[in-house]
C-alpha cells in the first residue's frame, strides 16, 4: 500500500525536483500540498503548487496555502536570491488553472491527521511555521501522524544561511523547536547528507533527455539554481539535492545512515536557528530525533533518475 504523505513546501527550484519526484513514485500517494513561505513570498509559492499538480494532470490533489511570516521571528529576506523572484527561475510561467482550497494550511494538516489515524507521513521541505501551527490547533496531531521527515538544519556541518544554520530552521526557529519538541516520529534530513549527494551538469542532462513536462519544467528553472551555487559553492554547473533527499527517504530509508538524539534550536544569538543534537542527553527531557548523518549518494541519485525519467 502507498504511503500517503502531505508535502509541506515552499517552491522553490529543489521542490519542484522533489514534489515531481514524489508524484511519479507508486510507494507514495500525495494527498496534499501545503505551501510556506521561504523560498519566494507566500502567495508565489500556493501558485507554484498548483502549477506543479497541475503539469502532469496531479490537479485532483489539493493544495492548501499557509503562512506568509515566521511565528516571532522578522522575515529578513526569501530565498528569490537562489530560486527567482518567482520561485521557478525567472521563468514568469503562466497563472494556474486551479484554486486554493478554503483551509489554511495548518488547518488542512489537522483535518487530515484526523482523517487518516496513523497513516500520514509529513514532508515539511521548507520552514516548519505551518507544522508548529498545526500543532498550536490540535497538540494531539503528535500522536495521529505516522511520521515527520523534515529537509532542514545542520547538525554536524556548517550550515548555508550563517556559519551554523541551515535555511529552512533559520526561516523560523521558533516554530523548528516547537516541531523538534513535540514528541513524534520525526527524521532530520539535513545539509549532513543533502550537500554529499550533487547532481552533476552530465546528471542533469540524464534527465532532461527524458524530455517529459517534468523534466522540461526542471530543465527551464535550473539555470538560475545553478547561478547560485556557481557563485557562492563554486559547483561548476552541479547543484547539492536539498528537498528531494528528504523524498528519497521516504521512499526508501535504508539509503540514509542515522543516529537518534534530542535536537534543540537556537532562537536568538549568533547561533540563531543553529539545530543542535544532544548526544549525551544533557539538557532537559526531550525525545530524540533520527538525524542523518551519511548517505547512499549514488542510490539518492539513481531513484531520482529512474522516477524522473521513466
């Protein structure tokens, strides 16, 4: 039986990779996205959404848009540096058929976990605002979602937003410790194993080779994605395979090596939005995570391929 999964996402070059990923992958059933900002402005990233259930006739799934700010936290900047200020490159796509439904995104994920008992993994690939609200609605939810498996933090890397954080935490702290204490099944995907796994330029024409509207989609946003890293990582054309790593685990987990520690993060200070792992268990109760810390790189990348390209 496929495992039904809500991506949580914020597209968002690297989530389109994911979410197409997903929605070509039979061990998975999609039941929903739910959109964030991050990576482009909230209203951008809801219409992105839908572009993207709507590209290969997916547009029965509905999407749910969430939050536009940080809980507490000041929005500094969005992620339109790395991904456009349309979230697909710069590419200007044309508008979505298809329309938001009424729920809130937090509201949505409620509703769902009471729907489905048990059988809900989440897939938060951008920042963890809409997670923490849904746990503010309804704490219960902790105990109805099978699984959380989250593309953010750095625990034992440097991380890409400051010296010690990773995007999506920096996003929103507040809600990233809200999430990371709540006490269910939850799986940190992070820049430990997502920047081990590159998609090389001779990968990336693998898979535009295929020449479906997914990888055409890929094809036309990546340039801009590639600008990025060229610039600030100097990858030469390569890209590091942030949010479709946290897919690949999903689909299948024996690909990621993981260590199992409380996560804490850091709210104010210089370590703002620092996930930190509490090896020794020293600080106070809190249940561990899995965190993964190697990955299968080759098989990551194979999966990716094979769904994309099929």
């Amino acid at each position: 039986m496929a495992k039904k999964i809500i991506i949580d996402t914020d597209p968002g070059v690297d989530d389109t990779i994911a979410i197409t990923t997903a929605l070509r992958s039979p061990e998975l059933e999609v039941i929903g996205l739910t959109t964030v900002f991050g990576n482009a402005a909230g209203l951008v990233t809801a219409l992105n959404a839908l572009r993207l259930v709507e590209l290969e006739g997916n547009d029965h799934i509905p999407v749910a848009r969430g939050s536009d700010i940080p809980l507490i936290a000041p929005l500094e900047k969005l992620g339109t540096w790395v991904h456009g200020e349309d979230g697909m490159g710069n590419t200007n796509p044309p508008p979505p058929k298809g329309k938001l439904v009424d729920a809130s995104a937090a509201e949505f994920i409620v509703k769902m976990a009471h729907q489905y008992p048990g059988e809900i993994t989440l897939v938060p690939v951008g920042p963890l605002t809409n997670i923490a609200l849904a746990l503010r609605i309804d704490p219960e939810i902790s105990t109805l979602i099978h699984d959380v498996v989250i593309m953010g933090g750095a625990v034992t890397v440097p991380g890409n937003m400051t010296a010690v954080s990773e995007a999506n935490i920096y996003h929103d702290p507040h809600a990233a410790d809200i999430v990371m204490a709540a006490g269910w099944s939850l799986t940190i995907v992070g820049l430990d194993v997502t920047e081990k796994t590159v998609m090389t330029p001779a990968y990336h024409q693998s898979l535009f080779a295929a020449g479906n509207p997914a990888v055409k989609l890929i094809e036309r946003i990546l340039p801009c994605y590639q600008s990025y890293f060229d610039k600030f990582v100097g990858l030469k054309g390569s890209t590091y395979t942030h949010d479709p790593s946290a897919i690949s685990y999903v689909i299948n987990p024996d690909l990621f090596v993981t260590k199992e520690a409380p996560v804490f993060v850091a709210m104010e200070g210089r370590c703002f939005g620092q996930t930190t792992a509490d090896w020794r268990k020293q600080w106070e109760e809190r249940q561990p995570v899995k965190i993964c810390v190697d990955v299968d790189s080759e098989g990551v990348l194979a999966l990716i391929k094979e769904r994309l390209t099929k």
